[in-house]
C-alpha cells in the first residue's frame, strides 16, 4: 500500500551551511526530525533518500553563466578567475557567502524537491515533504537571500515539462518569494502567490500587492504583505481569504509550498509576531485545497527560520502531522497544551541557549498584545482589497 504522504530526507543536506556564525543553520534538521521520531510520527516507511539532480534539470531556471560559477566557487581554494566575479553573481556578499563544494551539496537539495515532485506527479504518493528545500531567493543569474540554487523553481520548471502541470507556488516565509516569482512572472502556468511581512521594511523588499505578473502572465502573481506586528488572527484571515481566492480563479494541478516558518514573533530576523497556531493552520488550509482543486497532490518545502530551537522543529513537524494525517494533529485540536516528548527535550537541552518549549503550541494566552493591533488589522484587510483586485 503506497503511503499518504512521504518524507524526503537525506543528512548530507545539513552540508548546507555557509559559515559557523551565519543564521541559516541546517541542525534545525536534525532536531526537527529527532523530534518526529521521537514523537513516534516519523516511521521508517515513509523516509525516501533522495539523489541528487542532474545537472541539466538546473538550466531549466539558471544560466550556464551562473552554474560554472557556482561550480568554480566551490573549490576548497577557487581560482582568481572565480573570486573576481564572485560578486557579479551575489556569491561573495554576507547573506550568501561561497562555501567549499557548494555546487555538489546544493545539486543535492535540488534533487530532494524533484523527488517530491516526481512522486506526487506519478501517484507514487499523494504528498510529499522535503524539508531540506525551499532556497526561494536566488535567481536565474545570482545568489541571493542564503540561497544559491533556486530548488522551489527548478522542481515548478521540471513539473510543467515533464507533467504538463499548472503549479499553484505559496509561498508562507516572512521574507518574500521573490525568487519563484520573477522566475515565473510572464507564465500564464504558474501562479505565485506570497504572504510576508511587508517589503518595505525586510529583506528583499519586494513583494508588493501591485506586483501581478507580466503579459500572459499577469494576474498570476499574488501578493500579501502584511504589517510588522501582525498577529494569529490577522495572518490567517488575509492568508486564507487571499489563497481561496486564487486558487478558485487559477485551477492548478499541482501545489508547490514553502513552509519557512520566520513570521513567529520568536524569530530574530523579521517583525512579525504570530505564534505556532499559524504554522498549525496554514497547512491545514493548503490541505483542504489541494483535495478539492488538485487531486491532493501537494509538495511542500522547508524555507527560512531562525530560532532552529524553539521554533523550527515544532513548526515544521506539524507540517508533516498535517500532511501524513497524524491522529496527533486531531488530539492537538482538543488538547492544545499537549506537551513534547520528555526524551526530546532532555536530549536538546543541554545544547540550546534558549528554554527549550514544553508544548506543541505556545501559551498565546500569557502572551501581552500587540500595542496597535486594530490599526494593524485594518491596514492589512486594506491590502488584502488590493491583493484581490483582480481575482474573481
């Protein structure tokens, strides 16, 4: 009997790793999956180790340009050639450093995202999970935003000419996906849709609701950026209202999700303030309508995420609660005070400098609200009117 829904995982990925003191740090890997094993929600059927991508699956999204690069760049000691024009393809800044065999262990990420969509696209299985992916922000010619290979797009790219697919992207990171999006931006067959705090303050302050798509293209490219502070209930009503509607008016065969899990008020990198409810309900909603517009067929993605302690793991496991069906995810509904497992927690806390959470989600209700939030949910249901301007 084929599984529900697979998880795709290989170690080398938390190779990934720019320098000691950069904040993507790939031991959230490590821990997220502890923490599913632990949990007894990760048995050893579902893992699948995936190889990595052949090259040429990288050029339907990056130039030849760039991948000699990237490949010249990733010698233990890359020749003056390479160093000279680091910095014309964004590999030499302090967000997206070169790194020794950079190009092997990324082939590889990209090869996780390809799996997931060549066992969703064949009925291997409904769904598929690839933590390791989700590099949302390099582009075609440049690194970009901890990203060197943009996995996301290639695995979109390799689902419409290998499947003939129509791709709904949603992309939930707190930092815009503007790298999925420019990839795609004059393709009437790919839609992108984004929701992140607001460009005019974060990084790579793009992302605006008047960003539509170009040509044959417009009007498949959605855009919510949402106000520094938002909370819970704001997030999930622009998200849900917004994505509804998109998805009614696209009718994909496939979708493509990015589940960086940076808009938690815990995160150090961006000023949104949500809790683990969010990271609960988002992909319940994508769930639901992967079922109703796509057969189920739902790849989803890692992403962005900072506090690879506290945050990371529980964010990203109910993910995966959600996708394989876990009765876990339903006794969370009942009993949302439910702790972790006492044998995770004992295990990581020695090593982590923060307080390790007790419970699968946070206590929302000792948290103090946000100073402003009717004048931050007013301005947000103002650009959900302009993100649906022209959706039906």
């Amino acid at each position: 009997m084929k599984p529900n829904a697979i998880f795709i995982y290989n170690e080398r990925e938390t190779a990934y790793r720019f320098n000691d003191s950069h904040p993507f740090n790939q031991k959230r890997l490590h821990l997220t999956v502890d923490l599913l094993k632990k949990s007894g929600t990760l048995p050893a059927s579902c893992i699948r180790m995936p190889a990595s991508a052949d090259e040429g699956l990288l050029r339907l999204i990056h130039s030849q340009e760039y991948i000699d690069a990237v490949k010249g760049l990733s010698a233990a000691a890359p020749a003056p050639q390479w160093l000279d024009k680091a910095s014309m393809y964004g590999l030499d800044t302090e967000d997206t450093p070169f790194f020794p065999n950079m190009h092997d262990i990324t082939l590889g990420v990209v090869g996780g995202s390809i799996h997931a969509v060549d066992a969703v696209m064949s009925g291997a299985s409904l769904h598929a999970l690839h933590l390791g992916g989700g590099l949302h922000h390099a582009l075609p010619s440049k690194g970009a935003g901890f990203c060197v290979y943009n996995d996301a797009a290639v695995a979109i790219a390799h689902a419409k000419a290998a499947y003939g697919a129509r791709v709904l992207y949603i992309d939930t990171d707190v930092h815009h996906g503007d790298g999925v999006q420019w990839c795609f931006y004059t393709d009437p067959d790919v839609c992108t849709f984004s929701i992140h705090e607001t460009g005019k303050y974060l990084f790579p302050g793009t992302g605006a609701a008047n960003e539509r798509g170009d040509g044959s293209g417009f009007g498949t490219s959605v855009n919510v950026p949402m106000e520094p502070f938002t909370e819970d209930e704001s997030w999930l009503e622009c998200f849900e209202e917004v994505l509804n509607r998109t998805i009614a008016q696209f009718k994909p065969d496939l979708i493509v999700s990015q589940h960086g899990c940076d808009a938690h008020a815990y995160d150090p990198l961006a000023h949104i303030h949500c809790s683990m409810e969010i990271f609960r309900a988002m992909p319940r909603i994508i769930h639901g309508l992967a079922h109703t517009y796509c057969g189920g067929r739902w790849v989803a993605l890692g992403g962005g995420g900072y506090d690879i302690w506290r945050v990371v793991p529980r964010a990203w496991s109910l993910l995966w609660l959600e996708m394989s069906d876990h009765p876990l995810r339903d006794r969370l509904l009942a009993e949302p005070s439910l702790t972790l497992p006492k044998a995770w927690i004992d295990a990581w806390q020695p090593l982590s400098e923060e307080v390790l959470p007790h419970t699968w989600l946070d206590p929302v209700d000792t948290w103090e609200p946000m100073p402003r939030r009717a004048e931050i949910e007013a301005k947000n249901r103002q650009t959900v009117e302009v993100s649906t301007l022209y959706l039906a």
